[in-house]
C-alpha cells in the first residue's frame, strides 16, 4: 500500500505531539510542524519543520517542503491553537488578532495550500480540532470561543463545498485534556489583566471554575490522538468527533437549549463571585 500522508500543526506539544507519534506507529509519514521544532518528536516516518501558522511565508514554505518529497496528501491536521484568555474589555486588539490568526486564519490559508494537491488525488481529508467551546462558553475566553465556533462552521461550509471532489472537512471537538493548553490560558489572564482591573474578583473566580472542570477530566493527549486518528481513516467519517459522551452531551445541551445554558453559567459564575 502506498504511503499515507499526513500534515500536523502544533506538533510540538500535547494533542498535536501525540497524534504525531500515533500517526507514526500507524506506518503514516507525518509532516509535523510547530514554532519549537526542536520539541517535536523523532522518528524514521516522522519530518519535524517549521511552521508558524500565523506567517504567510512560513505556512507556504511548510506545505512546499512536505509536497517535495513528491507523496500524496491524505490528511492536514489543523491542530494549533492557544487560548487567549482575559476578560473581553481588557484584551488587546493585537491580541485579538492573534487569537484569530493562530486558531483560525491560520488553519484556513493551510488547508487552501493543499486543497489543489488534495483535489488531484480525488481524495483528501481536512480534520480540524475545535473543542467543546465551539458550542460552550465560560467568562475570560470570549475570542477563544469565537475562534472555535468560527473553525466549526468554517468546516461545515468546507465540507459542501469539497464534498464534490471526494474530500472531506470534520470537527474534532475535545473537553479538557492534559496538555499545556491550561497553563498558557491561565498564563494570558495574567498578561491580558489590566492593573486596578474592575474583573480581578470574576477572574479568580473563573480560573477556579476552569481548573475543577478541566482538572477533572481524565482525557489525556493520547485519547484525543486517537480520535483524531477515526476522525482521518473512517471510511464514512462523521461531522463531528468526540471524546466522551459528557462532551458530546454538553455540546449538545449548549446547543439546543442556549437559553438553560446561558442562565447556568451566569448562576455559577455569580455564585462564585459571591463566594469571594
Ligand atoms: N487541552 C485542552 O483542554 C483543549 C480542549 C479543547 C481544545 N483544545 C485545542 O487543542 C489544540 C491543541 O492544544 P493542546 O491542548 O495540545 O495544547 P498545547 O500542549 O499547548 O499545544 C499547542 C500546540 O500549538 C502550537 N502552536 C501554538 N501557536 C502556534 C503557531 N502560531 N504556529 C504553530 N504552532 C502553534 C504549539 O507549538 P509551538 O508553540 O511550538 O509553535 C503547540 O504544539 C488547540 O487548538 C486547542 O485549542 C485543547
């Protein structure tokens, strides 16, 4: 069997750095690329480069170096991404911009770069990591949450668009899971909070309701490599991909019932604001 060909972003770190190896195992050569090249994992199948996803030049010298080897493209695994966490009236617009171009932009001009190469195969597939904040929302990650539910219906409107071509575009949506995703987030609340901030009390309050629900997940990188692997070879794959049926049904629940969502979440923010 010919090789599979597989392109990952942000392959430096947590669910990217694992899919990568598992991709690996699975015989795929695998185009990995990240800032932190050096933290990308080794392998004989695997190919560490370069890449910021919010660099025009970068993005195109990432897809020319994985097209010279002259294989197929089976799979781009749009897979970068960072949480620019802080509340919304104190986040810069550079900052925003940022957010958008990394979780985004970013993943759209890739996946434009290798559309052409995928169409002449007669098949290809396009496997975006979103997140369960595609349809949730919590206070601190309003531009994060826009970029999610945007790479969702981005990928939706990819997916009647290409379907013609025999190429497809899928959501995986995963809950929290060990990483450094967390830690950067958190990270950003600090540098985003501006001194005197009128949101210090909402902000501690928010870290700690971030930190239980995702400190009590038990969802590891390597779980989410393995969706991402159905998601990239299931013969008829879904819309959406899941880790748990927890996701799957908060999804679901912010989805359906916006209003009872909405409503819990300011009661449990308002709860633990008070509590302060
Ligand atoms: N962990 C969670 O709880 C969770 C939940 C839902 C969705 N997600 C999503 O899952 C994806 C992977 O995150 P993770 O949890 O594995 O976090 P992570 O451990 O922080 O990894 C993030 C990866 O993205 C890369 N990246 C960030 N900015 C980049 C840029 N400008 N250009 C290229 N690569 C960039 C980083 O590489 P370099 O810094 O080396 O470039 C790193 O490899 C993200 O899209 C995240 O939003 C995470």
């Amino acid at each position: 069997m010919a090789e599979r060909v597989i392109l990952i972003t942000g392959a430096s770190s947590g669910m990217g750095y694992a899919a990568t190896q598992l991709f690996a195992q699975h015989g795929w050569e695998v185009y990995a690329g990240a800032r932190r090249v050096e933290k990308i994992p080794t392998g004989s199948v695997i190919h560490p480069l370069y890449l910021d996803v919010t660099d025009a030049d970068s993005r195109l010298q990432f897809v020319k170096d994985a097209l010279a080897d002259g294989l197929r493209v089976d799979v781009l695994l749009n897979n970068a991404g960072y949480g620019e966490f802080g509340p919304l009236e104190e986040v810069s617009v550079e900052k925003v911009h940022k957010q958008l171009e990394t979780n985004l932009v970013g993943a759209s001009e890739l996946t434009k770069l290798v559309l052409p190469q995928m169409r002449q195969q007669g098949s290809g597939r396009i496997v975006n990591n979103s997140s369960i904040g595609g349809d949730v929302y919590s206070p601190l990650g309003g531009w994060y949450y826009v970029t999610k539910r945007g790479l969702n219906v981005w990928s939706d409107v990819l997916d009647t668009e290409i379907r013609q071509f025999g190429l497809r575009s899928v959501i995986v949506a995963p809950g929290g899971t060990e990483s450094s995703w967390l830690d950067i987030a958190m990270d950003n609340v600090s540098d985003n909070l501006k001194p005197d901030s009128p949101y210090t009390t909402l902000t501690d309050a928010t870290r700690k309701l971030l930190g239980g629900m995702l400190n009590t997940s038990e969802a590891t990188a390597k779980d989410l490599a393995k969706v991402f692997y159905r998601a990239a070879t299931e013969r008829h794959p879904k819309r959406r991909y899941y880790y748990s049926i927890a996701d799957r049904l908060l999804s679901r629940l912010a989805r359906n019932h916006p209003s009872i969502y909405h409503e819990s979440m300011s009661f449990l923010v308002n709860a633990l604001t008070k509590n302060k």
